[in-house]
C-alpha cells in the first residue's frame, strides 16, 4: 500500500507526495508560489489516500472546494488517513 506525506499550514495544503519523495523541493515550490518565506508547515507522513474512511481510520486531511487531494498520477481522493489497525 502505498503511503503519502502531506505539507499543511493553516488548513491548506501545499503538497502531497508519495513517502520518500523529495518533500522540501516540494514545499520550497508551493510556499514560494503562494505565501513566500517564513511559513510554519505541518508534514504529515504515512497517510493512505481515500474515498472512504473506516473504523479507527484518523482523518489528516479532507478534500475542499479549493484543494485537490491528488496521488501521484493525477487520481483525486476524498481523504488523507492514518490506519489504525
């Protein structure tokens, strides 16, 4: 199952990217392209990508009318959770 790491500051999220890829460049892109320096971002690791939550499942993030949620070929998904077994 593959696992995504999310980059949150003030409920909006700048990135989502396959765990392991290369968070900083893209924070440096999203932070430079729409707030500048200085911002303080939440990084979330180890999230599945959803349509639908399940028993123990922790919501990380939920898609809004101004973000996708997106994995890395472009498919959209409602929710970003943590699973608890």
């Amino acid at each position: 199952m593959q696992t995504y790491t999310l980059a949150i500051a003030d409920g909006v999220l700048f990135a989502c990217l396959p765990d392991g890829g290369d968070v900083a460049a893209a924070i440096t892109e999203a932070t430079t392209v729409n707030y500048g320096a200085g911002l303080s971002l939440d990084i979330v690791r180890g999230t599945v990508l959803t349509d639908a939550t399940g028993p123990g499942d922790e919501v990380v993030w939920c898609e809004s009318s101004d973000s996708e949620l997106l994995d890395e070929e472009g498919r959209r998904y409602r929710y970003a959770v943590r699973r608890h077994s």
